[in-house]
C-alpha cells in the first residue's frame, strides 16, 4: 500500500496573479486545502497560476478538485492556468478528456465591469 507524501501548499499574490504551488499530492486528503487557498484569493485577481511542477501524484479527487477550482473562478471572471505540467498529469488530463478544459484558454469571454 502506497503511503501519501505530506502536501504543501503555497500561495502568493503579486499584483493581478495569484501564484499557487502544488508540493506532494493533490488527492482526497489534501483537495479541500487548494479549493481553500483558491477561494482566499478569487475576489483579488484576475488570473491564478496553479505550478504543478512538484505535484508528484493526482487521483480522481484531485483531478474533481481542479475542475471544482476552474469552475469557481470561471464564475468569477477569473483565468486559471496549469503551469509546469508533468507528462504524467498530462496523460491524466487527456485520458480524462479534461486536458482542453483546463489548459485551453478560451476566448476572453469576461463581462465588461464597466456595464
């Protein structure tokens, strides 16, 4: 039986990006924490930078947990990118058919705040 690494989240915000690290699993135990740190900062950006660069395992609740994240910020007007992918959280994402949706920028659909 696999033991999980201890996560770490991380987050700063410098200007209109919120940059938030990933260290160790995004997983059942440890999803809510991002949803979390996520929320904190919705209200102050306009886009969030999840860096995966150190995320080293993903499970489907982790991978529910980034689609919840997308959603909350989509409602929000806010923009999130997955930076420093592995090839094994890209292999998630395609074999998921959730790639496109969360790495694909769409088209700047924003409402204007000055309506």
């Amino acid at each position: 039986m696999r033991t999980p690494a201890t996560p770490t989240f991380t987050s700063t915000v410098d200007g209109a990006v919120a940059h938030v690290v990933i260290r160790g699993e995004l997983a059942y135990e440890t999803g809510d924490e991002l949803v979390a740190i996520v929320d904190d900062v919705l209200t102050l950006v306009a886009e969030v930078r999840v860096d995966c660069a150190e995320l080293g395992f993903c499970d489907s609740y982790g991978l529910s947990t980034l689609l919840l994240v997308q959603r909350r910020l989509h409602a929000a007007d806010v923009r999130l990118s997955l930076v420093n992918r592995s090839a094994a959280l890209d292999r998630l994402l395609k074999r998921t058919n959730t790639f496109l949706h969360l790495t694909n920028p769409a088209p700047d659909t924003r409402r204007r705040r000055d309506n």
